[in-house]
C-alpha cells in the first residue's frame, strides 16, 4: 500500500538509527573516520576561485528530492518556462535483495521491475542520467524512459543492457564522459568516474562491461555488470548553481578538474580509495553543500523513513573535518531540498 508522502523537509542532521550493515559500497563508518583524520590544512580551506553570488537560501534554481539509493529528481526553475527535470537513477522498486545484511546480496537474486510501484511516484523527466549498471540504479529506466519520453545518457554498456530491457532505443544516447550539453534554461555536464571498490581486495562489485549490442535480457542481479561509471553535473543558466551527483564512493580527478560545483552528491563508503573524501571535496574546491547519497539499507520501505546501512555517521565526520564550511544536509525519503 501506498503510503501518503511526508511533508517536504531536509535535516543537517540523519535521525537515523544508525546500523551497522555491510554493504555493495562495502565501507565502515570507521574506515572514513580514518580517512578524516588524514585531512591536511590546505583542504581545510576553500580556494580563491569566485562562486556566483545568491540571495539567500531557496535562491538557486534548482529542487532536489530523493528517490532514495542513488535516486533524485532534479527540478530546474526557467523563467518564463516550465521547470525541468532530470532524473538520476530512478530505481523505486526496492526489491528484496539482502545486500545490507552481514551475507551479503545473492548474485542469483532474481531481477524485479515492479511497474505499479513506479507509476505510482508519476514522476517526469526530460533527461534520465545513468551513472553505472547495477541493478540498484538501471532496471527501472527502461519503463521510466517509455513513460515520460526522456532522453536517456550512459555508457554503450548501460544502452545495451537498457535495450535488453526493452528500453525504447531511439531515446537512448552514448555518452562516454566529457560532454558538456546545453538544454533550455540549464546544462549537464558527463564526467568520467570510477565505481566503488569495496572489501579487503578492493574489487568492484558485478564488474564488467556489455559492449557490441544488447546481450539476452538480464535476469538476475548479477547480469547487470557495471558497465563504467560516470558522474554528472547539472548547471541552471539563470543561477550559475551546479549540482554534481556521484553514482559510486570513487571518482576520478582528473576528469574535475574546474568544475566547483555549489551542492555535491556523495556517498559515503570508500574505504579503499585512499584519502577519499578529503581529496574528492578538495577537488570540488569546498562545496558550500554536501548532500549524501546511496547511504539507506534499500530492502526498506522507499515511503517509510529511510534507514542508515551504517555510513552516514563517518561521512558526515570524514566531510566536516575535510571542509568545515560545508553545509551537510541529509534528505530523506521522498523529501526535498532547494538550496
């Protein structure tokens, strides 16, 4: 049953119960408050690179609400226009997958796309950004796609999987990170990123990628392989604000360079990347906002509060002793925030 939606509201605290879950990002809560205590002064403090001024709170264009995992809507306000929106990750089916629990998810786990449950959400999109091909972030793309008309950028891998789930191919568009695409009122930028690593081998979970056209149709967990991984950055012309979202607890620097994003969407995790989160925000020169990401136990309900798999307390530490003028802001289920 459905569940009527809880007000809008965004915390700077999680409320979460805190459990301790080992989980696809693989990471502790402890693992990032030691990376935290790696922080040098210089990342402390932001650059001299200008930001654009605003108003106040409220004042940046740009709305975001969590449909929990990696999952968000992005609204974009366009004077004398509609508001856009792009999605990032859509997955609201949740099935039951054991990931968050000390076994682990079964790789044999049947592959569940639960149409009623996303139609009841009735979201909209103009663009729909994959960022890799696990089944906690692709499967339900393809109905997403055929139901609102969007565009839909990943990888060839992601396209091809995708298509092996009937997504309509002539909305499909390979992106391979780099591309910077203007649209009315705002722009995405693709940036090549990494996946997480997690475990004492730093493996990348269901690795691999699905290029040369669709392989037969996906039907366990474990048929949806990475596939690469990318970040984007979605920027309102009227504001100048960006939002960068990153779909793994990895990233590459190289490909951030000069982005300074205002809000960046990171998970916690990252154990194996070394000096993760002070090195990903010095990269990003300090954004003013952190907002975390992919940090509930997603077996739970997506209309009940979301529950903390065990990460976001050595986030939120790792964050604040890294860039002490950043603002972390925890959205929960369903909710938003507009900066």
């Amino acid at each position: 049953m459905n569940r009527p939606l809880r007000p809008s509201r965004s915390s700077d605290s999680s409320g979460s119960p805190g459990l301790s879950r080992r989980g696809l990002l693989g990471a502790s809560a402890a693992g990032l408050t030691a990376v935290a205590a790696v922080t040098t002064a210089a990342a402390t403090t932001s650059s001299a690179r200008a930001r654009p001024t605003r108003s106040g709170p409220g004042k940046s264009g740009i709305r975001l609400r969590w449909l929990g995992n990696n999952g968000w809507e992005i609204r974009v306000a366009r004077p004398g226009a509609e508001p856009a929106t792009v999605l990032i990750d859509p997955w609201l089916t949740r099935f039951r997958t054991g990931t968050y629990t000390e076994k682990g998810a079964d790789p044999g786990t049947k592959l569940v796309v639960d149409k009623d449950a996303i139609d009841r959400h009735r979201l909209r999109a103009d663009q729909i950004l994959v960022t890799h091909g696990h089944y906690d972030h692709l499967p339900d793309v393809p109905h997403l796609a055929a139901t609102t008309g969007a565009t839909v950028f990943g990888t060839e891998s992601h396209a091809n999987l995708l298509l092996a789930l009937d997504a309509p191919g002539d909305q499909l568009s390979v992106v391979r990170g780099g591309e910077h695409l203007q649209f009315p009122g705002y722009s995405i930028r693709v940036l090549r990123s990494l996946h997480s690593m997690p475990g004492p081998r730093a493996r990348v979970p269901f690795p691999g990628t699905r290029p040369g056209g669709p392989p037969s149709r996906p039907q366990t967990i474990a048929d949806l392989v990475e596939g690469e991984t990318l970040a984007y950055a979605v920027t309102s012309d009227a504001t100048g604000f960006t939002v960068v979202n990153f779909g793994g607890s990895n990233f590459s620097a190289a490909d951030l360079a000069g982005l300074a994003p205002d809000l960046a969407m990171i998970q916690p995790g990252g154990s194996t990347v070394h000096d993760y989160v002070p090195r990903l925000l010095s990269c990003l020169d300090h954004p003013p906002y952190v907002v975390p990401t992919h940090w509930d136990d997603f077996d739970e309900p997506l209309d009940e509060p979301a529950v903390d798999w065990g990460g976001l307390t050595g986030l939120r530490e790792a964050v604040a002793a890294a860039s002490p003028r950043t603002r972390f802001v925890v959205v929960d289920h369903l909710e938003t925030f507009t900066p």
